[in-house]
C-alpha cells in the first residue's frame, strides 16, 4: 500500500509500505528511495522549480519582471 505524502501540480511523494520505498513522481516519471531525506530533499527542489516558473509566468503575464517582480520599463 502507497501512501501519498504530499502532492502539489502533478508533482508527489509517496511512501509504499510494502516495498518500503519513497516515490517522487513528476507526470509519468517515478524515481524510488531508500533514503526518505533524499525523497524530500528531491520533492522540494521539484516543487521550487515549478513554483518559480508559475510566478514567473505570472509576472510575465503582468507585464513584470519575472525575477525581480518590477514593473518592466520598456
């Protein structure tokens, strides 16, 4: 049995008890790990990509800057 332990935009961690493994998922792709700090360690760095591309694509779409948040002078 898998448990989810956290899910954010197509992006999951899941610890299965039967194999005793952690899953980090992304789409379609899966990658077990024996070590559950390197599980979450990888789930974060995943979800700070993709939070920094959503806000930047926010910003953008406000006409901002997407690193720095200012209004773009052009």
């Amino acid at each position: 049995m898998c448990v989810t332990i956290a899910k954010w935009r197509g992006i999951s961690m899941q610890y299965c008890q039967d194999s005793n493994k952690y899953i980090v998922t992304v789409k379609s792709t899966s990658k077990e790990y024996d070590n559950p700090l390197e599980a979450w360690s990888t789930y974060l760095t995943l979800i700070d990509i993709a939070g920094r591309r959503y806000i930047g694509n926010m910003l953008d779409k406000q006409g901002k800057n997407r690193y720095t948040g200012e209004i773009s002078k052009l």
